[in-house]
C-alpha cells in the first residue's frame, strides 16, 4: 500500500510519515469515520486528492484539516479541532484542491499556517530518522 510522507516546507516541520490516500469513491465516502483517537496516531493522516469539501459526520474525535491548493503547493484554508457534525468547503475547483486530515493539534505544532507550502512524497522517501523520531512532535496519547 502506498502511503504519503507530507511536510510544511515553509515551517520545515513534518504534518505526516504515513498519511493514507482517500482515491477510491468507497474510501472517500467513509473518510475518517469509524476510525477511533487509538488507531489515528503521530504520523498519520488522510489525504483526499481533488476535494475541496469534507464533513466529520458520524466522525468520533476531532481533527485537524488543510486544504491545499495543488496548483501552488500551498495551505489556502485550514481547521483546528474540527469537531463530529461539522461541513467545510473552500472556494477553490476540486480539479486543483487536496485536503489533509491529520490528528487533532497538529496544526498547532507544527506551526502551519496559510499560504505554508506543503510537500508531498512516497512515504518511501521519509528517512529512518524522521520515522524514529516523530514522536517527538506531538504529545503522547493518554
């Protein structure tokens, strides 16, 4: 399987070392839910190719979402602690708009901000040391 090592190259901060891609319609449609704080860790995400709207509908934790603008590389909306129940979109054309669902207070630790730049790899590309150490940029779980 095929995963995403994604970074702010702005904040030079890492958001994810093993993001999974929604790029299926049945992977897509059920995003996020089902899916439990345990099993949503440091180091993962969800990474929704050409979508420029979600929701966190029968979702059971908070997250944290960018929208990125693929034309430019670059965070054009961003949500902190997104809570269940809630709908976000963003004006850009789905065509050149990706969205990011990371771990709640992500966004926050690693300094994003808008117009950041984010880089997107295999997650092949991420070194042993960025695998080791992720720990490191967020709290552990209780």
């Amino acid at each position: 399987m095929i995963t995403l090592r994604i970074s702010n190259s702005t904040r030079n901060s890492l958001l994810a070392t093993h993001a999974q891609i929604a790029n299926t319609p049945e992977s897509r449609k059920r995003g996020l839910i089902g899916t439990t704080e345990s099993n949503f860790q440091p180091g993962t995400g969800l990474f929704f190719p050409e979508c420029n709207a979600i929701h966190t509908v029968q979702m059971s934790m908070l997250i944290d979402v960018l929208f990125i603008d693929m034309l430019k590389n670059r965070v054009q909306k961003l949500v902190q602690d997104a809570e269940p129940g809630c709908h976000f979109n963003t004006l850009i054309p789905k065509e050149v708009c990706s969205v990011l669902e990371l771990p709640p207070g992500l966004i926050a630790i690693s300094g994003t901000r808008l117009g950041d730049v984010v880089t997107i790899l295999s997650s092949s590309h991420a070194s042993q040391e960025e695998l080791k150490g992720i720990s490191s940029f967020w709290p552990q779980s209780a």
